[in-house]
C-alpha cells in the first residue's frame, strides 16, 4: 500500500519552457519544505514546472509513527510513485540521501537527466564517517546523537555541520526549526554497503555538484558518486552542504540552470 505522500507544486511562471519538469527530492532530516524558500520558486521563474517530494514519514507525508523501519529501498518506491503522478518523465534533482536514493531508482529506470548535489556516494556513509571522525572527531559525536534524538545542536554546531561560515543565525535558526529525526534503517542501509552489489545505473545526462566547505560529504566523495555515473564532478566554492539553503545558493540554482539548458538545446536540434 502507497503511503499518503506530500507532493508539492509550483506552477512555472510566464512563459512556460517545452522542457521536462523538475522533480526536487530532499535529504536525510529534512522535507520537500527545504526546497521552498528558494530553489521552488526562483526555478517556476525560470519557466519550469516544479515539484518536491517529502519522502515517506517526512513533512506532511505519513509514516512518521513508524519512521526508524523504512528503508532506502521504501523511499526509492516513494519517489517512483512521485514520478507516475506528473505529466511527463522528470529531471530530479536531489540532495544528499535524496540522491543516494535516486542512484538505487536508476538502476531500475531511466529519466530526462539527474542532478546530484552533495550527494550520499554509491559506496554509502561508512568513508565519509571514518573522515569525519579523523577530523572533525567532536562533530561527529555530536551528529551520531543528533541522528539518534538524543542532541539538539546549537546555531554554530549546525552552521559547521551543514552551511557556511557567513550564513546568517537566522537561516540556521530556520532549518533547526524545520529539521526532524531520520530513519534509523535508511541511515543503516546507507553505511552498510556492499561494493560488489553496487550495480550500474541507466545512462542518461547527469549532473553533479559538491560544496567546497561541506563537511559531511568530503569532495571525495563528489567525485566518486561522478565517477560511477561516467561524469565530472563540479565543486562550489564558499558553499556548505545545505547547498540549497546556503548563502550563494543562487551560484548553485544558476548552474543547474545551464545544465538544463544544455538538455533543452540537445533535444531541440
């Protein structure tokens, strides 16, 4: 049975482009509410149908009575389901978990064309942790008992973790407000990876990004998850890894823009 999922949309604005529509996907902790500020509405400005998906026990979907049991593989059918709702294949753009989860659909299926930013590399958690905790060690404590419920970070803890120095107290304030706890089993399933079962993912045009201060997901890892799906990988400067809430998080709307607009020019001529 299909979870009762929340799928939000913004109406392209003014003259609406004959492109695909954009499929949002957040990360771990978070919801299609991550998206809204900015990256929503500046991209409906651009012409683009836009959607954001709140993965199964995230904003208003359901499933938060029993959010520590689903897996990764439950939020790859959330967003399967969310793809069968609009009118046309998307191009998704997901962050972090979301884009770990978007790896697993693309071994299934194929879409438009994939954007990755500071995306969860194929081969899980487990390096990014062992990293972290080389040199960051207080960090990661502090994020274990975050995952766990069991801390709740002040405004310059989360601003080391997930922006950059300069984001104002008020964003950061913002997101502790709208932030909630993970699934227990997805974040298992993410630092349990086999790398013989990783499997290959369908080809398609693909983009993916990195943020230079992100200290979750090293530039390491970027260029893994960029190597697997047979691309470049791309680091922003002055970003952390809320890429889409940071301070320059126009700089990353603006690249994936051009991106895109490399899809639109192929598919015309």
């Amino acid at each position: 049975m299909t979870p009762k999922l929340e799928l939000i949309h913004h109406a392209a604005q003014g003259a609406a482009r004959h492109a695909p529509p954009l499929l949002f996907l957040h990360g771990a902790f978070c919801g299609a509410w991550c998206w809204q500020p900015h990256f929503l509405p500046w991209f409906a400005r651009q012409g683009y149908q836009c959607w954001a998906l709140s993965l199964e026990g995230h904003g208003a979907s359901s499933g938060h009575d029993y959010l520590s049991a689903i897996s990764i593989d439950d939020y790859r059918k959330n967003l399967a389901w969310a793809i069968r709702q609009l009118d046309a294949p998307p191009v998704v753009i997901a962050h972090s978990m979301g884009g770990y989860v978007l790896q697993q659909y693309l071994r299934h299926a194929s879409l438009p064309g994939a954007a990755l930013l500071a995306s969860v590399p194929p081969v899980g958690l487990a390096a990014s942790s062992l990293r972290l905790l080389a040199h960051a060690p207080a960090l990661f404590v502090k994020l274990n008992l975050y995952q766990h419920g069991q801390y709740n970070p002040d405004f310059n803890e989360l601003r080391a973790l997930l922006f950059s120095a300069d984001t104002p107290d008020d964003d950061v304030e913002w997101m502790i407000r709208h932030s909630q706890s993970e699934s227990q089993r997805a974040l298992i399933d993410m630092t349990l990876v086999n790398p013989l079962a990783l499997g290959r993912t369908h080809p398609l045009p693909t983009l993916v990004l990195g943020a230079a201060d992100d200290a979750l997901i090293h530039a390491d890892d970027v260029v893994a998850t960029a190597r697997h799906l047979n691309v470049n990988a791309e680091i922003l400067p002055g970003m952390g890894h809320m890429m889409m809430l940071d301070t320059r998080w126009q700089a990353c709307a603006e690249r994936i823009a051009t991106w895109l607009g490399t899809l639109e020019t192929a598919h015309t001529t």
